[in-house]
C-alpha cells in the first residue's frame, strides 16, 4: 500500500514465493500511511515479510503510529519476518504454515494441514483495538463457511474440520 493509502484493511492473504516481498505498507513524497490494519495473513518464503517503508528525511518516517499488525503468520521470509517503523505489532506467528502441498507455484495444495498452526489463529478485524469496524469475512477464498472452529484461520483459506 503507497501514497495516501490511508484506511485500508489487508487480511486472510495467503502470500508465497514472492521475490518482492509480502506486504509492504508506506508512503513518499510527502505523503503518510496510517490507519492500516494487516490481519490474519500468511507470509512464507518471500523475500521480505511485512514492513513498513518510507522516509521524508532522517528520523520522519511516512508512516502513522496508528498501524496495526497483528495475528498474522511469517516464516521463512529471506530479508525480514517483520520490520516496522512506527505501526504496533501483536500476536504474530513464526511457524511453518503446514499446507497440504507447498510447491513454491499455482500446482500446490495451499489448504491448510490439519496440523497447522495457523487454524483458529486469527481474529475479525472488527475485534481488534484500534482499528475500523469492516465486518466479519464470512467465506474463504473457495467460498467456505468462516469460523469452522472457534476463531477464524490465517491465510486465504478455512480449514474444514
């Protein structure tokens, strides 16, 4: 997210394999990002994981102090897990996400395991203090049912029970 883009929310990603990196929330040329909320999210083997980027000068950072990270799983990411210049991070996962059959391309199987650490790992957005209510994501990417246990998954898909 870049340039004024204030107010968003970015969750139940499931991100992989990227060269880039995962999410990267910042602003330039005078502009600020703040009021970001990154939730319920899987970074795995991109080259960075979350961050937040952007200077207008020494020590003038581009982003708010009203960013929230939070409840998101990174692993494996090759440059940084998580790296922040004025957003609160809490409850952050560093664990093998566990799919059925992580391939690194489109041919894997990105469900979760039912091993998985990132089942019943996340939350609404709308429960966590400091962000903007945006309602609950009832379905996952394939269209199933969310909550299937008593908290909702990280990453883009539910795990049916």
């Amino acid at each position: 997210m870049w340039h004024f883009a204030s107010n968003e929310v970015i969750n139940n990603n499931t991100i992989f394999n990227n060269g880039v990196g995962c999410i990267v929330v910042g602003a330039s040329g005078g502009a600020t990002n703040d009021h970001t909320v990154v939730d319920n999210n899987i970074c795995y083997k991109t080259h960075r994981g979350i961050g937040e980027r952007g200077t207008y000068g020494p020590g003038q950072y581009a982003t708010g102090t009203h960013n929230i990270y939070s409840n998101n799983l990174l692993y494996q990411n090759s440059t940084y897990e998580i790296s922040l210049q004025t957003g609160t991070a809490s409850d952050t996962v560093s664990a093998d996400p566990q799919f059925v059959k992580y391939t690194g391309d489109s041919s894997g199987d990105y469900h979760l395991s039912s091993s998985s650490p990132a089942i019943d790992a996340g939350l609404p957005s709308d429960t966590i203090p400091g962000s903007r209510t945006v309602g609950f994501i009832t379905r996952d990417f394939h269209g199933v049912a969310r909550p299937q246990g008593c908290c909702f998954d990280l990453g883009a898909d539910e795990y049916v029970f």
